[in-house]
C-alpha cells in the first residue's frame, strides 16, 4: 500500500470514528481519535456547552498535525478523526503531508443529532451541533478530498470511501 494520510472529518456525531476505524482496520495503518488530542480545558469547555473558538482549536490543530507529520516521515500509512469545520483548520492538517486527503462525511442534521444522543459518555453535546454546522466550511473543488453521505451503513461507506480515494488516484 502506498502511504497516506486521511482526515475524516465533519460534524460531531457524523460518524469519523467509526468509519475511520473501518479504514484503520481494511488499510491496516494506525488511527487516530482527535477527541484524545483535546486539553482538559477543551473537554471541559464543550462539555458545559460552549463551543470552542479557534484560539481553543489552535493547539489542538498543531498537535494533531505533529502526529500526522511523525508518520508520513516514518513512511506509515494513517487514518486520523478529525471536524476540521474551517478551511484554516484544514490547512494546519495539510502541512503535515503531501498526501493528506479529506473524507468530508456530510448528511441530515436530524440523523446526525440523532446519533449524538445515542453516544454513551461522550462530552459532545448534541446542543452544540447547531454551532458546529454554521462553524462549517465544505471542502472546496481546490481541496483534495470527497464527500460522503453517512446514511449508509459503515462498511458500505467504507467501501465507498475506497473507491472514491480510487477514483482520485490514492491506492486503498
């Protein structure tokens, strides 16, 4: 397998994780869950309910970004959960690799504030998904990425994140 990097990102509750441990696993590379990068700060912060700001994000931007750059050094291959909602935010990630490339997972607000709920222990609150949606910057045609509807079930968007990848011409 040639080596990439590949950011899933979208909104809380659209699903990174569970596609991205789907990639990690059919891909065999590492995973990373951005939630784990946060400070306790940031935890605590939107776990009252306030949305982050991009002072908050700044930090947890760059080191995720280090990690990123560690593994395409090594010549290993990464999956890594990211929202990555803003276009700065994205540029931040795409220094860390060549080879970046986005899985922008996208769908209904109802579905996706519908997953939220169902999270056991998690600190996001589906109150702060109105924020994250007007936080969003979709990709643009500039950025090298695809989109994918989350409605499907993960293995079928999993085959389907392969086969985009595919079509941009990065081997699964």
């Amino acid at each position: 397998m040639a080596v990439m990097q590949i950011v899933v990102m979208g909104v809380a509750g659209s699903g990174k994780s569970t596609l991205a441990a789907v990639l990690a696993e059919r891909l065999e590379c590492e995973m990373a869950e951005a939630d784990t990068f946060h400070s306790p700060a940031n935890v605590a912060k939107m776990a009252a309910g306030i949305p982050l700001n991009d002072g908050d994000r700044a930090p947890w931007l760059r080191a995720l970004a280090a990690w990123i750059t560690q593994r395409e050094h090594a010549g290993r291959s990464a999956v890594v959960t990211c929202s990555a909602l803003k276009r700065a935010y994205r540029d931040v990630l795409r220094e860390a690799s060549p080879r970046l490339v986005f899985l922008h997972l996208t769908g209904p607000r109802e579905l996706i504030a519908e997953r939220m709920r169902h999270r056991p222990g998690h600190y996001m609150p589906v109150s702060l998904l109105d924020s994250q949606f007007s936080t969003l910057e979709p990709l643009a045609p500039d950025e090298r990425g695809v989109v994918l509807e989350v409605s499907r079930p993960p293995d079928a968007l999993a085959d389907d994140a392969l086969a985009a990848l595919s079509q941009l011409g990065i081997p699964g």
